[in-house]
C-alpha cells in the first residue's frame, strides 16, 4: 500500500452514494481490487461505476482457442513456469473472458472429473486449486463468488483485475488418478495439489502469502 496515499476513511468522508466514494478513491490512487474490499461491494460493480464515469477501459485480450499456445521463447524457466505443469501432463483448456458487465466466464469445454486446476499469467503459474466434486462443477461456480468472503471471491477478484488490465488468464487441468496405501484411499488431487503450492508457492494462494 502507498503510504502517501489520503487515508480511506478521509477520502470517503461526506460522500453518499457508493459510486461517489468508488471515484473518490480510485482519484485517490486505490485499484479497483481495493475498493471494492474496502466497500464491500462487488469489483464488476467497481468497474462499471468508473467506467460510467469516463474511466479508460483497458483493451480486452483476444477471446481464447482452444489451440495451446506454444510457450514463448524469452518465457521464465524454474519452477513457477507453467511449462513445468505442461510437461508433467497438464493439459490447457481454455481463458478466463470479461464480459461487458465485469462478469468472468471460461472459455473451454471443462472435464467433470475431480482434479487440479491452474491459473497462469504471462507463462506464470499464479493459483493451484483442486477439487474433489469435479472440476466443471468447481471452475464454473467460480464466477458466482463475489457474494462470499472466501478464498474463491478473492480469486476472482484477482482474474477479473488481471483481465480488466489487458493480460490473459490460462487454465490448465490435471485429472490424476485415484490410488490406495495398503488398502487405505489416497487422494492424489489434494496431494498433488499440497505439493505443486509448496514447490510454486504461487502468488494467488492465500496459503503463501499468510
């Protein structure tokens, strides 16, 4: 947080409606993410506030193919490279879209079995989830979170801000297979999950910026 930067409290000081205090603080060098933190309101409706309002829009990323793109030449090697999860096996599905009214959506065909999911930018991997109730049920559940206080609203925010600022969101999908030791079941989507974020530690798991 910039410290020369008008306390929130200060700045919002006498203004009445919500859009008012959006402007205000957005004026006052706060990004969108924060506002709508601050106020406890949703980022599309942030968006759209200060976009009514003259605010520039940036220009959205071209609608993804299902085609994988080839990594770039100059792209970043070591761990966080999401070429390290493409050679594991991974496969890429799909982006992250912004639609018009602040709303993300995925567009990819989503397999339903239970797995890990990633989310890269720029040829980084910034988030690894897994999911034991499908991966469809849980990447399409995504875009309605903004309602609740938890890990998966948070997430949401960040794609939708790194849309909203021109970058792409990539989606790659792992769907391991379950396995047994001595008789005992192991779940090797959470496994898999546990040690990709501590091998990554990426920047969008609540769990490595604690």
């Amino acid at each position: 947080m910039d410290a020369n930067r008008r306390p929130f409290a200060d700045i919002i000081a006498g203004l009445s409606t919500k859009a008012d205090k959006i402007r205000a603080l957005s004026r006052a060098g706060y990004e969108r993410s924060e506002i709508a933190a601050l106020l406890n309101v949703r980022y599309q409706n942030v968006r759209k506030a200060l976009i009514d309002a003259g605010a520039s829009q940036p220009k959205q990323a071209p609608a993804a193919s299902l085609r994988m793109d080839a990594p770039k030449k100059d792209a970043p090697a070591g761990a966080h490279s999401w070429e390290v999860l493409l050679q594991a096996g991974f496969i890429f599905i799909g982006e992250w879209l912004l639609g018009n009214d602040g709303v993300i959506s995925l567009g990819a065909t989503i397999p339903v079995d239970a797995g890990v999911y990633a989310f890269v930018v720029d040829d980084i991997v910034k988030y690894i989830g897994a999911t034991r109730r499908g991966l469809r049920h849980r990447l399409r559940r995504l875009n309605s979170s903004f309602t609740r206080k938890n890990s998966s609203a948070r997430v949401e925010i960040l794609i939708a801000e790194t849309l909203d600022s021109g970058r792409r969101v990539k989606v790659l999908v792992a769907a391991p297979q379950p396995l047994d030791w001595k008789g005992l079941p192991v779940d090797t989507s959470a496994g898999l999950e546990a040690g990709l974020v501590a091998m990554m530690r990426p920047e969008w798991n609540l769990r490595t910026n604690s």
